[in-house]
C-alpha cells in the first residue's frame, strides 16, 4: 500500500507505510492547512499503528499521544 489520505467533509484519513511517512505526512497537511488559514484540533485527532514502538506523534501546535 502506498502512503494517502482520505477526505470527507472536514476528517482527514492519512495511512503510511512508516511513522517517519505519517510525521512527514501530517506536517504537510498542517502547513498546508495554514496556507488556508485553518487549524487542526490536535485534541480530536486520533490515531493507530500497528508498529508497538508508535507512542506518538509531534506537530507544531502539540503532540498527539495514543
């Protein structure tokens, strides 16, 4: 499977191969986002990994734990 996002209205799906795809994945979509000027709740955003040695996730405005 290749690294893509999904979207429908305003949720965004990301899936990656790795959790160095996913961080460069998710930085994009948030400097990209702010070019538009919007902004991710980082209190709503989940995620899951199937890697044990995924704990989290860091963005400019926070970081994302499971």
């Amino acid at each position: 499977m290749d690294n893509t996002t999904i979207q429908f209205a305003d949720d965004q799906v990301v899936m990656a191969q790795s959790k160095e795809d996913l961080d460069y994945m998710c930085r994009k979509l948030q400097e990209k986002y702010s070019k538009w000027g919007l902004t991710m709740n980082i209190a709503t955003i989940k995620y899951m990994s199937l890697d044990t040695g995924t704990n989290h996730l860091e963005l400019d405005n926070g970081d994302i734990r499971i």
